[in-house]
C-alpha cells in the first residue's frame, strides 16, 4: 500500500529502531507507510522482535507507497514494505526491485466512498485518485459499475487530502484504505462497498533493490522472520498491535483493531495464482498509458525466496 499511506509527502524517522540504546546487528532502514496496514512492523519495533533476530532496524515512515520506492532505489533505505499494485508500476524506471514475499493482503481494506450527494455511482463525474492500488482500484469499480472511465475526471491527490475534497464536492468519489474512508463518513460522505465486492484484492510485498539483496540475503532473511513473527502476534493479539501503531503514528488504537479485522496478516512466498493477478495489473499499467513497456514482474518476484532462505532456520 503505499503503503500508500497516511501522511504527507515528508518521511519520519520512528521512535524506535537504531535509536534505541543497547541495539545491536546489521543496520537496516525499513520503508512503511502510517496507516495501520504496517501494525506488524511497529509491533516488531515495540516488543524488541527486531533485536531478538540479531537486527538493528530504523523504520522510516513515507506518505505514499511510490516515495518509499524512490528512497529504496535511491539506498536512502535498504527494504520497504509497498502494496503490489504500486510496486508494479514502478518497475519500468526500477528494474531492480524485487519482491521477497507477501505479509498481508485483503479484499476488505480498501473501501469506495461516495459523497453526500451522490446518490448512485452513475453519478460520479471526478474521482480523486492515488497513483498505484487506489487509481486500479477506482478503475476496477467504475468497470464494475459499467461506468466509462472516460467520462469521469481523475484528480490526483494525497490520502490525507481527499477526505476534505469530498465533503467540499470537489469530487464525488475515492477508493482508499483505511483510515480514510472512515475519516470521509466521518466529514458527510458514506462508504459503499470494499473492493472484494467487485473482486479485487491487494497484497502487501516486502521489497528489496536486488544491488543491495545481492551482499546481504541473510540480513533480508532475518527481517522476513521478524515480520513473521509479528505478523502471527497481530492476528494474535490486535490490541497490542493497536497500541504499538498509535504510539508510531498517532492512529487511534481503535481504528487499528477495527482495520486488523479486515486484512489477513501472514508471511508466504508468492504463488502462481499471484503471479496470474500481477500479470493482469501490469497490463493495466500499459493499458492506461502510465507505462510504456510491460513490467517484468517475474523477474521482480522472487517465488520460494523466503522458504528457501529460512529452511532449516
């Protein structure tokens, strides 16, 4: 997701990671958003998880998925965590990256929010938009909804923005991950439906830039067991995840359970049905122009990585 996520374009370093006293092990910078998708990460900061697999980790909060990318590419940080729908449309200008594995995904995360005034989506005319998983997933809907896209106007803007546009009627519509669509009912719209209603899904990729993967497998390796264990912990225990994401990012705790519900957290390797859906959103990166030659996703993913590099562990 971007995450794809929920603040402004500035990054933030978080409390916790390399700053904490006593830290020990491989320096890494980690890139996530700050909406709640990213709990399994601020849940590893917060109960050490990081230090017990031998790990120095600083956790570095982006705005949107793509700047996260930017600043993986860029060596500002080692690995990032980024929805696949985004990460595809950025491998045409980052050949480089590569998916390690899939940590959450869910087809209730992301919701579709109309404004007060529209009473069916027929009526939508402008459509705010963030580039990656929420302009496919507002693509998606209008298709479901047999609207020509052509007919509507697409603003693009970011997630903490939206909301406002909407209650002002600057636009009419939105598809985003949480908190947002509750922060837009709360300001007069209404939410209408997940994107599971009209059958997409996103999931979450651990990505590294492969100059960086090359020389440092098992420190990758080790993140990818932390975050495995977080992950569990989450589903096990959303409170304690609530609570480690509102002391990272403010959200309040209760927005976090609620969005825990929704999303399945879990480590896997990426599978070939995956690959079926990747292919699909990389078409729809060329289909609509934001690309100009097809992403090769099956290079970027890396099917069995995290199997092979845990085995035996």
């Amino acid at each position: 997701m971007t995450a794809l996520t929920a603040c402004s374009a500035a990054t933030t370093d978080s409390a916790g990671g390399s700053g904490k006293e006593g830290a020990s092990g491989p320096e890494v910078r980690i890139a996530v958003g700050i909406d709640p998708s990213f709990a399994p990460f601020f849940l590893a900061d917060s109960q050490g998880l990081w230090a017990k697999h031998g790990l120095n980790v600083q956790l570095v909060q982006f705005g949107k998925g793509g700047e996260g990318v930017d600043a993986l590419a860029g060596g500002q940080v080692q690995l990032a965590g980024n929805s696949d729908t985004t990460t595809i449309g950025l491998l045409p200008q980052n050949p480089n990256l590569r998916s390690l594995l899939v940590y959450e995904e869910s087809g209730r995360y992301l919701k579709v929010v109309l404004g007060s005034k529209v009473g069916d989506p027929s009526e939508i005319k402008k459509m705010a938009i963030v580039p990656g998983l929420s302009e496919l997933a507002a693509t998606r809907f209008l298709e479901s909804k047999g609207i020509d896209k052509k007919s509507i106007e697409f603003i693009t803007a970011d997630p903490p923005e939206i909301p406002a546009l909407l209650q002002k009627g600057d636009v009419d519509a939105y598809v985003l991950w949480e908190p947002w669509p509750t922060k837009g009912a709360e300001l007069g719209g209404k939410i209408l439906e997940t994107t599971g209603a009209y059958g997409l899904s996103y999931a979450q990729w651990l990505i590294a830039d492969n100059k960086w993967l090359s020389g440092n497998e098992s420190t990758a390796a080790k993140v990818a067991q932390a975050l495995q264990e977080a992950a569990k912990e989450t589903e096990a225990d959303p409170d304690a995840a609530a609570s480690a994401t509102q002391k990272a990012t403010k959200i309040p705790t209760a927005q976090t359970v609620e969005a825990i519900k929704e999303i399945d957290f879990g480590v896997r390797d990426t599978t070939s049905q995956d690959l079926t859906t990747y292919a699909a959103t990389a078409k729809f990166f060329v289909d609509t122009g934001k690309v100009k030659s097809q992403p090769d996703v099956a290079q970027a993913v890396l099917r069995g990585w995290f199997t092979q590099q845990t085995k035996g562990s």
